[in-house]
C-alpha cells in the first residue's frame, strides 16, 4: 500500500514538473539559442585564427590571440575610454534621473505630457539620434556653434566632435537618449516609499529637504543599487550612441571596448580597412566581458550597503 | 487558483506552438536536394512559361536604372528563353554573397567586388571566360586583360570595363577670387594655396581644403594612396621590385597631410565629415579642394547636389616632389563574374554577353556618367556630356595604369597585422601628434612580419616582380 501512494506521489510530482518544464521550454530554447550558444561560440574561437566564411578553416593559434590583446595600446586606451564615458555619464545621468523624477513625480497633466517628452529619446533610434547630435554639433554649421556665435560666447566654431571635445560630446548624446529610462525608474522609486513614513517625518517637522535626505533617498536603497548597476553596465556595452557618432575617432579618442571588440567581426566605415579576425575578435570581447564582470562584482560588493533600508 | 483541465490543455498547446514556431523560425531552409549546395538555385527554377530564370546581384545603385532598362529590354526581346532577375545589395553585399557561397544560393552572375573576387577565386567559383568566348569577343577585349588581376594561370575570370582614379577637385571661382592661377602640382603649393584661401576667406565660412577623415582609409585610399604610387612607385606600402613593405617613405607626403589638415587651413571638423556632406559643402562654395574619385563625381554634382559645372574643375592629385616615379592606380569599377558553379553557366555567360559586354551597352553607360570607360573603342566612339567631355583629367591619361595587386590585396587573410592598418598608423601622424620616423619604421616593421608569417603558414605567397617598373607597370 506504502509503495502504490509513493509511487503515486512521484508519478503526480513528475507531471506538474513536467509541466512547469514545458512552461519553461520556449525561454530556455531562446536562452540556450541566443546566450549560451554564442557564448560557447566566444570562447571557442579565443584559441583560433580565423577570418570568418570563405576563409579557409581556422587555424589553432592557443593562447596568442589572448596575449595580442595583453600587448594592444590601442585596446587598453579603448579599455581607458570605456571607463571615462562610463564614469561621466553615471556620475551626470542619475543625479539628472532623480532631479527629473522629484520634480515630475507628482500626477498633473503637465507632468505627464513632460514625462513623455523626457522619455522620447529612449524610444528614439540611435541612427536618427546619431543624425540629430551630428546636425547639432558639427563644427561647420552646427546648431550648437551658432547659437554660441550669435550670442558672441565663441568667436570661432568648436570643434565639438575633434579629439579635444568628442568624448565630453558622447556622454551630453548618452545623457540625452537615457535619462529618460532612468527618470521612469526613479519615479517607481519615489512612489514606492512608505506613505506613512513621509508623513512621520511631516508631523515630527522635517523640512523638503529633510525629508528627501533623511526619508526618500534612504529608502530608495535597493532601487538606487539596481538603477547604477543597470547605468554602469550599460555604459560598458553602449557602442551604438559611439559607432553612429564619431565611430570610435578622431585618432580612437573616442573608441570604447565594445566597439573595438565589434569591427574585429563587423568592419565599421571608419574602420572599413580592418579585416575581419573573428579569433581576435572573439579574445577581446572575452577580455571585455571580464573587466565588465570585475567592476560589476566591485560595484555590487562596494553597495551592499544600499540594500539596508532602515 | 487551480487550473481547469481545459484551460492547462490550451496553456500547453500555445506553449508548444510558440515553440515549435520558434523551433521552425531558427531552422532555415532544407533543400532536400544535396546536389543543388553547388550551383545558383536560381537558375534552375523555372517561370510560368519554363524560361530559364539568370539571377544577377549587384551593389551600384547609381546605374540601377541604366541597367534595368537593359535588362528589360532583353527580357522582352530575347529568344533564348531566357528571363533575367536583376537585384539590388546595396548593405553588406560581402556578407550576402559569404552566405549565398555556403548555402549554395550564390546567383548566376554578380558586379565585382574586389573582396569577393580574391576571396573565391582560387575555390573554382568563376567561371573561366575563356571557354565561352569567341575569337572575336577576345580580339575586342584584349586590352582589358591583366595578368595576375583578372587572368591568373591563363584564365580570365571577369572583363573590366570601367575605372576611377583619384583627382584634386577644386573650386574655380575660389581660386581666381584669391589669385591662384593654376591647380597645385606639389604638395607644399597645396598648403600654400589652402592656407591663402583659409585666410583670406574662412570670414565668409571658406576653408582652403577638405578631406572627409572620419574614415582614414576612405579619405587616404583615394588621395595619399594614389600620390605615393606615382612618388615612388610603392603601392599602398607594398615594393614590387623588392617584394617587402616599406612605409618610410611616406613621411614628407605626412608631414604635408598634417599641415593640411591643421586648424589654420583645413575646413572645420575634418575629423569627423564624411563624404556627402563635404560635398554639399563644396557644392555651396564652402571648400576650395579636395580629392576624390573621378567616376563619382560628375553624377553627384549632376544630380545629389548640383552645382555649376564651369565652377569646378580637377587636376592630378600633387605629390612632394611633383616628379612622376610611378603611374597611380585605375581601380575597376565595373565587371561582372559568372558563378561557374551555376548549373546553367552557359546561359550566364550569354546574358553577359548580350547584356553587359555589348557595345551599346558600354557606350551609353560611359555617355550617361555611369563609369569612366578604359576600353579604348568605347571611349573613341563615345559622345561625352558636358561634364566629362569639358575636364580633360576626369578621363584616363598617361599617369595612370593598372597596378599589379599587394599580397594583401590578393588575399586579405595572407597579411594580418597586429595592431592599427596604415591608415590608422597615419591618422595617429596627422591628429595625433605621433613621431613620423619612428611610427612608419615600426609600422614597416609590422607589416612585413606579418606578410612573412603569412608565406610561413602557407596562406600567402612571397611576391617579388623582377625588374619592376613602376613607369610601365
């Protein structure tokens, strides 16, 4: 009798196993087909030379391509970049985002319209966004140099996307199209803090700014933990806002990680001459995606204050 | 919350549909058909009324019409049975074709493309022209055969028919408003010119020259490049006659380059203008000169951005020393290959004829600014447009020739170097400040190890041609 309910038992936790299994299929088919797929992919072609189809089989090289990246200047002043846009965008687009979000949080129609205004570059393709800022900023007739001259600020044009200024002008482009994101996120942040314990603070006296430094930012921990580390990651993958801007020049003063890992694979027009080296590629973005898990690891280690909300 | 039995039955079923669509969607294709992996599946497919369907692949959207007239015109008058299918890949047409190589789905005939040429021709993927044709088509085309280029081992894999070179473009009225006779011949009268109009003019928003350096080797491809064939005969570093590369001569042609493009004298944002808006900048009558392909420009100024063509004119590209050591480069623009792996090659290798090796064809392709013709005949018979007939140096003349092809250029894969291409190299000379002497050394140093690792692995071969003229290559 024992044995029968087991077996019962099993055959009952098996079939709604099965089912969560079946629930699960279509995620883990695209998982499997889209992440670890590619990744095995990756890591494969770390150890072989290869030009990629119709050029003959790969050709096993071990750990050259690795120490190549060890002795590139130009990947480690890409490694460089990557870290100086990171830093000035984090460092100018949460304050924004929250600034943004404190003042638009409230539901009035006008705050929903600026909302959406806000957001729109979000949602915006990078390609126009690129053609936008380009229109902008360029040195000749840019709209930015002739406001600056008429105003008499400037006497002659800035070379905004020259090696001076091109980087300060990608992380204004970065701030632009993803403040909006961050803004949305804040406000669920906002919005999520204790009713009753703003009024506390209100009935015991505390000020706005009391209030907002002693209530509202402590208790956003956990969601201001989750928005950096959302900002700092994306900042080491964004090569879209660089590739359709200054596609990583004038003399690679704006060429990122990413994006020097990318025409390895992908020759872009300002690196039409590179010939495709999917095994060096492939070395680099390995390389990549370690200093982008180590600083994630720092990040999420060094924050794990945030997470106490008091 | 329990589920009902029906309502689990349908939750299972869209689950596995959205599967098994997802499934289907990352499949791709099965012929069935192992012997169809070899040949143009196009060709074997049949029309309402069994005509053999010739697929054609083309980049070049700026004849796209000229050439499907033509192709119209022979699909309705035609009586071999015969309907031609002419597409346009304007995006990653590289890609397509490594793709259609190895899916088996490589059309009939394709426009040539350097890259895809060389990276197929020692697999058997073209046809050998030879075969096909008659004595009478090899007697007309014979000056268009280049050993090495389009003939290796005594096949001929494609005829070209069209070429560009480089050409100093510049602005009459702007010249003459600053007192400048005649276009520079060398590369300080150049500076000297630029920086007079620069000057003088950059008040009303005129800058002596331009140059579009957000891509190095595009701007350097059509400019330096070519000045330094016909300095000193190297081509793209490449010395024929020693079989190594040698960059160290390129340091006074650099040294120019950095003056021109320094604040006092190059239009502003250089670094990061391509080429169309320089154009309609130069079309506005905001550049005094810049350097660009011959084939390209008449029909930009014609039609993208019009300008008066009596207020343009061009001029041979200037060198430092303005002596001629060497003929620069024609690169072909226009050339067709024939899929040899097509099951009807045959009826390929007839539409190219009838079509595109026909001499109306050409003469109303070079009469209507689609290329610069190098056949002789075509060019003799051809009545030029304004344009092209009125600026003597939009044709070919004596200081230009076809090159022979760089290691690199035969097989990219046979020269990898480690670090920046040259042209990278250079643009850390001009923006970045790098020292010329040393950088074009290590530069030298690093393409010759990696032309030698490439004869070592066997991709490459060593390239030495004995008693090389640059003059008469």
């Amino acid at each position: 009798m024992k044995q029968q309910v087991s077996t019962e038992h099993k055959r009952v936790v098996l079939k709604r196993n099965l089912e969560s299994y079946v629930f699960m299929l279509p995620n883990l088919v695209l998982f499997v087909v889209c992440s670890i797929y590619p990744i095995i992919w990756t890591l494969k072609y770390v150890f072989f030379q290869y030009g990629g189809i119709g050029t003959g089989n790969p050709k096993w090289v071990g750990l050259e391509n690795l120490a190549r990246v060890f002795r590139d200047e130009v990947y480690w002043k890409s490694v460089i970049n990557t870290f100086i846009y990171g830093f000035g965008k984090v460092i100018l687009i949460i304050p924004l985002a929250f600034f943004l979000a404190l003042i638009l949080v409230k539901q009035t129609k006008f705050n929903s319209f600026a909302q959406s205004m806000v957001f729109l570059p979000t949602i915006m393709s990078s390609a126009v966004m690129g053609l936008v800022f380009y229109l902008l900023f360029n040195a000749y007739n840019g709209e930015i140099n002739q406001y600056l001259l008429n105003a008499g600020i400037i006497s002659r044009p800035i070379n905004w996307l020259g090696k001076e200024h091109a980087m300060k002008t990608l992380v204004i482009t970065a701030i632009w199209g993803g403040v909006g994101n961050y803004m949305v996120y804040f406000i669920a942040g906002i919005q999520q803090v204790s009713k009753d314990a703003l009024e506390s603070a209100k009935i015991d006296g505390a000020g706005r700014l009391q209030t907002l430094w002693y209530i509202t930012i402590p208790m956003m921990g956990p969601i201001l933990k989750i928005i950096l580390m959302l900002s700092i990651t994306s900042a080491f993958n964004d090569i879209t806002n660089v590739m359709v801007l200054t596609e990583g020049g004038p003399n690679n003063a704006t060429m990122v990680m990413a994006l020097y890992g990318y025409k390895y694979f992908f020759p872009v027009s300002a690196s039409e001459s590179v010939i495709p080296q999917y095994g060096y590629g492939a070395a680099v973005s390995v390389v990549s995606a370690v200093i982008a898990g180590a600083v994630t690891v720092i990040y999420l280690r060094l924050s794990r204050k945030l997470d106490d909300v008091y | 919350m329990k589920m009902t039995r029906k309502r689990r039955l349908t939750a299972l079923f869209l689950t596995g549909a959205m599967t098994a669509l997802f499934a289907a969607g990352c499949g791709g294709q099965t012929t069935g058909d192992p012997g169809q992996a070899d040949g143009g599946q196009g060709a074997v497919q049949g029309t309402g009324d069994n005509k053999t369907v010739i697929r054609i692949w083309t980049k070049d959207r700026h004849d796209a019409k000229y050439i499907q007239e033509k192709v119209d015109a022979y699909n309705s008058s035609n009586t071999d049975n015969i309907a031609v299918e002419y597409e346009l890949y304007t995006d990653n047409f590289d890609q397509a074709v490594d793709l259609a190589v190895q899916s088996g789905e490589l059309p009939d005939i394709l426009t040539l493309n350097d890259q895809v040429y060389s990276q197929y021709v020692n697999q058997g993927q073209w046809l050998d022209l030879y075969e096909y044709m008659d004595d009478d088509m090899k007697e007309y085309f014979k000056e268009e055969v280049y050993p090495g280029i389009n003939e290796i081992d005594g096949k001929l894999y494609y005829i070209p028919t069209c070429g560009t070179t480089g050409r100093l473009v510049y602005n009459k009225e702007i010249f003459e408003r600053v007192g400048i006779s005649e276009p520079p011949k060398t590369l300080a009268e150049m500076v000297e010119d630029a920086r007079l109009i620069t000057t003088q003019l950059s008040g009303e928003g005129i800058y002596g020259f331009a140059q579009h350096m957000k891509s190095a080797s595009s701007a350097l491809e059509r400019s330096l490049d070519l000045g330094m064939e016909r300095e000193n005969g190297v081509k793209k570093g490449f010395d024929f006659a020693k079989g190594v590369y040698d960059f160290t001569g390129y340091e006074e042609a650099l040294g120019y380059w950095t003056q021109l493009l320094a604040e006092d004298v190059a239009f502003p944002g250089c670094e990061s203008l391509d080429i169309d808006p320089l154009r309609t900048q130069f079309a506005n009558g905001k550049i005094g000169m810049y350097i660009s392909w011959t084939h390209s420009e008449p029909g930009v100024y014609r039609e993208q951005f019009p300008m008066d063509s009596s207020k343009w004119d061009v001029a041979p590209i200037p060198t430092s020393t303005g002596v001629e050591s060497g003929k620069q480069n024609i690169k072909f623009t226009s050339g067709y290959l024939i899929n040899a792996k097509s099951p009807n090659a045959d009826k390929a290798f007839q539409v190219y004829k009838n079509i595109f090796a026909s001499e109306d064809f050409l003469v109303g392709y070079y009469e209507g600014g689609y290329g610069v013709s190098i056949i002789p005949q075509i060019v003799k018979k051809a009545n030029l447009n304004e344009e092209i007939a009125g600026k003597t140096w939009l044709q070919m003349q004596d200081i230009d020739g076809v090159l022979p092809m760089t290691p690199q250029e035969k097989n990219v894969q046979a020269v990898i170097v480690e670090g920046e291409d040259y042209y990278k190299t250079f643009e850390s000379i001009y923006y970045g400040g790098a020292d010329a002497k040393e950088t074009l050394r290590d530069l030298t140093d690093r393409y010759n190890r990696a032309y030698e690792k490439g004869i070592a692995d066997g991709v490459g071969e060593k390239l030495v041609i004995e008693q090389y003229d640059p003059l008469n290559a």
